[in-house]
C-alpha cells in the first residue's frame, strides 16, 4: 500500500487543540525517545533532518530546507516535509506537510504546558512576537481558555496590527512593560538574542511561555525572571546544553540545571504548586513531539476518512 500525503489544508480540517495535548501526554507515557538530529550546510542555505524513534509508536523523519533568498522572490523561505514509519514493520505509512505539523506541535507543545501551570482562571493572553507561530498559539490558547482576552505586541507595530486586522478581538499593545505587567499567560514567540521580557515585570501567578530561542545564542526573558520562576521544559535532553535561554544562564551560574523541577517525562512533578508562584516553560519542540504529533495527525486522518 503507497504511504498516504497529507497536506495542510486536508490535514488541518481533522485536528483539535486539546485532543492533540491529550495525545502528547499519552506520548510521554511510552518509552523514552531515541532522537538524532543533522545539518547539511552550502552557505546560505541549510538542510535539517530530524529524526525520532519511540517505541509502539513508529518512526519519523522531518527534513527542513531553509533558504533566505527564497523570500526575494516571494517564496517560503522554508520548506519540508515529515515522513511517518510503521513501529510494527518500518515501512513508509505517510508523508505529511512541514508547516502542518511545525504549527501543531509547537503551539500544542506550550498549550500542554499551560493546561497544567498556568491558573485555570487566566484571561488575559499576550502573545510576543507577530510571526507564523503567533497565529497558532492564539488558536491553540483560544481552546483551552475561551473567555480569555488576547493581546499582541511585536517589535515592528505594523506586524502587530496586521495580525489584529487578521483576528477578531485581538488587541495590539504598545508597550511591552505593560502589556506583560496586566497578563496571566505570556507567550513568547520571538527571534531575539538579547532578552525582551524582564523578569521585574512579572507579579505572582503568572505563567510565562518561550518558544522563540532554539539556538545556544538566543535568549527571550533576563535573569530576574528565572530566578523568580519555577522552570518546565518539555525535555531535559534537548533543551539545558543547546538552548542559549537554559544553557547561557547555568553556565554563568545564574541558576543550576537543578532548578528545573521537571519535563514531560516525570507528570506528577510537572505542575502549579500555588495561585502566587510564577511558572516559566521552555519549549524546546524536539523530534520526539514531532512524532507524536505526526502520528496524531495521521490517526485523525484516518478516522475521518
């Protein structure tokens, strides 16, 4: 039987927020994952492959192309696709669109987070950053906290306010102090080296979720608001030694890879002790969630059909 390809819009219209938060739960109720990841470079483009092997769940492989000269020709600068093996045989059961499975294992992955830190009774939700991503975390936020109210700020208003003019009931915010200082969740999702969100802002209570660093350079919130917070990752493995918001920090002796309480791995310690303490995730978004998220993807496909 020839491996089924999903694209974007097919695959989208089968999906569900908390039922995809519900499946990478499950997913960390199984064996650990095997990952590997690879680059292939040719300066200024890149190949990224990676790859994540669980057992009784299957295999995946999601490759990546990024290349920036895409963008002066109005193309996607990045593009891929994930292939989904049988755990049973290895053989090829899907191909599945890159951008499908990007914007539902990353804002699924924070969602999951905030199911479980932030307080229940949150309602206001400012997204940082106006990219791609904040277009997911405001569905995905949405799910679970429908009577919230959302803002967006981003560095460039503009980009802010044409993602309002795309959302109906968002908000732009103008200043970034503020805005932080008046919410109960703050998502971060930015391409920043220098941290953005200081941790002098925060007040009791808040949840803080970061997405944009993934490279050892990059950093979204300042010392202060680590200190201040009890810190989540997603996984231990793929986040305290190869993200910058993590690694810059234990290595300046800022705070110790002690102080993150937990990852997905260890649930029963993965949680909100208090209405006053501030909780801080780290998204690190690995090839293991890619997995689990393509064989949710595939399983809803099915289902429909």
């Amino acid at each position: 039987m020839s491996a089924i390809v999903i694209s974007f819009e097919a695959g989208e219209a089968s999906l569900d927020w908390l039922d995809l938060t519900d499946a990478l739960a499950e997913g960390h109720r199984r064996p650990k994952a095997e990952i590997a990841d690879t680059f292939l470079y040719r300066d200024p483009d890149t190949l990224l492959n990676r790859a994540a092997w669980i057992d009784g769940l299957g295999l995946a492989v999601k490759s990546a192309t990024v290349f920036p000269g895409n963008t002066t020709r109005g193309a996607s600068s990045i593009n891929g696709g994930v292939m989904l093996f049988s755990d049973h045989d290895g053989t090829l059961q899907a191909i599945i669109d890159f951008h499908l499975v990007t914007k539902w294992k990353t804002a699924g992955d924070s969602l999951l987070a905030a199911r479980r830190l932030a307080r229940p009774d949150s309602r206001n939700i400012l997204i940082v950053g106006a990219g791609t991503q904040a277009r997911g975390l405001h569905a995905a936020y949405g799910a679970a906290f429908p009577d919230a109210q959302f803002t967006v700020w981003n560095r460039t208003t503009q980009r802010a306010e044409e993602m309002a003019a795309e959302v109906p009931g968002l908000k732009v915010a103008q200043n970034l102090e503020a805005a932080v200082q008046t919410a109960d969740i703050i998502t971060s999702a930015t391409m920043s080296t220098n941290p953005v969100i200081r941790g002098d802002w925060l007040h009791p209570g808040q949840h803080l979720d970061l997405i944009g660093a993934y490279r050892p350079d990059m950093r979204e919130v300042d010392d202060t608001a680590l200190r201040r917070a009890r810190i989540f990752v997603d996984s231990l493995d793929t986040t305290i030694g190869h993200i910058g918001e993590l690694k810059i920090p234990i290595e300046t002796g800022v705070i110790s890879a002690n102080d993150i309480v937990a990852d997905y791995y260890a649930p029963e310690q993965f949680a909100r002790r208090s209405d006053d303490e501030i909780t801080l995730f780290k998204n690190g978004g690995g090839a293991h969630l890619d997995l689990m998220t393509s064989r949710y993807i595939l399983d809803r496909w099915e289902a429909d059909r």
